[in-house]
C-alpha cells in the first residue's frame, strides 16, 4: 500500500494572486480586488480588536497578515490543498456560503457526537479500513469520499474500496450532512469500544501531527496511546451536547 502526503498540507505561504471567483450572471470578478478589499477590511478589524485584547501573538494571520495567537480559525484553500491560519475577523468573512467562491472556506467549530455508529459495525466492517483509527471527508472538487488513517508518516490514504460507504450514509444520515473539504466523520473502535464524532478537518490533522510525533517502535508505544486518549477525551468533551 503506497503511503501519499496528507491531502491538506500546512503551508505558510499567503495565498497567490491569480486565481478568479465564479463568475455570476456573466460577469467576471477578479479575485485579487476583491481579495484587497477583503484584506484591507480584515487588517482594519483585526488591529482594533488586538487594541483591546491584550495577549501574546503567536504568529501572524496568513490572509491579512495580522498578528494572531492560539487558539485561532483555519481558512481552507481549495486550489492549493493548503490549511491557512488566520485572525478571527478574516475567518468570519468566510463563514457565509459561497464568501470565498471556488477558493476559500472556513473550517467550521462544530464537533458532534454520533454514539449510534457502533450499531453500524458490519457497514464499518465492509470499509475494510486495516486499523481501528481512521477519518472520512469528501472533496467538493471531485465528489468523493476518502478514507485516511494516521501512521508514523503522515496521514495515508486508503487504497481499499469504499463501495460500502452509501450503507454507512443510511444508518447514519447525519454524515451526509458534513460539510465537503472542511468537516471529517473521525472514528476510533478499540477494546469493543467505538468512538465516532463529526469534526473540523484541522482536529484531524492536529491529530496525525500528534500521532508523528509520539510515535516509537513498531506499534507506537505508550506515549502515543496516550495522545491518542487525550485527543479524543477532548472531542467528546467538546461534542456534550451535540449528539445524534
């Protein structure tokens, strides 16, 4: 089984000038005036808002290109495949449907709970997913969903057949309504136990950078597990409340 690059990558370039917004009604919008205006609105915002919330900055935002600390919102850019960190004012101008036409998306907040998935071991089963841990989203571009599980070297696609994931879309409706490129059905089955939650992308790949990280020998070790546990203690935790 070849091992790819995760699919969203991390990237700490500011995005480029060239790409367009969807035309509407016949006409054309250049993306790069909007995009001034945008930052230019975003910038102005986010220095009052730094005036008055005293805190240290951790970085700066990659659309605007204002200081930022943590916790902060991710922007998706579509075309790059890329993860952008940015200030809270660029991420709410993103939050509404079609703000960033065919390039940029917000990732949401949300984290929902889905306890009914455990009843849904046999359509789990015919995934054919090899390790008990795995994420699922689909891509708006190509319309498909694809399964990813954490390893030592990243997040790695699987190559198995997916035909089954219609069947795990009719037990569970609630994953047909995640968001494309910026929401992931995350599960993890150990010990007889199922966990499966609803989740931003960025959970996800927070979660595989953890999994390098702590990974030692063959089958990761303590450390890891411990990760792991604490990750997904905090996904619930996030999720009481939300839960279908």
């Amino acid at each position: 089984m070849a091992e790819r690059l995760p699919l969203l990558q991390i990237l700490r370039t500011p995005p480029g000038p060239q790409a367009t917004l969807e035309p509407r009604a016949g006409a054309t919008v250049e993306w790069p005036v909007v995009a001034d205006r945008l930052r230019e609105l975003a910038a102005a915002r986010a220095r009052s808002a730094a005036a008055n919330s005293p805190g240290a900055v951790a970085g700066r935002c990659e659309f605007c290109g204002v200081g930022i600390g943590e916790p902060h919102g991710h922007l998706v850019d579509l075309p790059r495949h890329a993860l952008l960190c940015v200030c809270r004012p660029c991420y709410l101008l993103f939050t509404h449907d079609g703000a960033g036409g065919a390039r940029f998306r917000a990732v949401p907040e949300r984290y929902l709970s889905l306890p009914a998935f455990a009843q849904a071991r046999e359509a789990w089963d015919a995934l054919q997913i090899p390790i008990g841990l795995a994420f699922f989203f689909t891509s708006s571009a190509s319309g498909r969903t694809t399964a990813f599980y954490p390893s030592p070297a990243g997040a790695t696609e699987s190559e198995l057949p997916l035909e089954a994931w219609s069947d795990v879309l009719r037990l569970l409706p609630p994953i047909s309504q995640m968001a494309a490129d910026v929401e992931a059905l995350l599960v993890r089955r150990r010990d007889g136990q199922v966990d499966a939650l609803i989740v931003p992308i960025d959970a996800c790949y927070e979660l595989v950078g953890r999994i390098r990280r702590s990974w030692r020998g063959f089958q990761g070790g303590d450390d890891l597990w411990r990760e792991v546990d604490g990750f997904f203690a905090r996904a619930l935790e996030r999720a009481q409340g939300s839960l279908v």
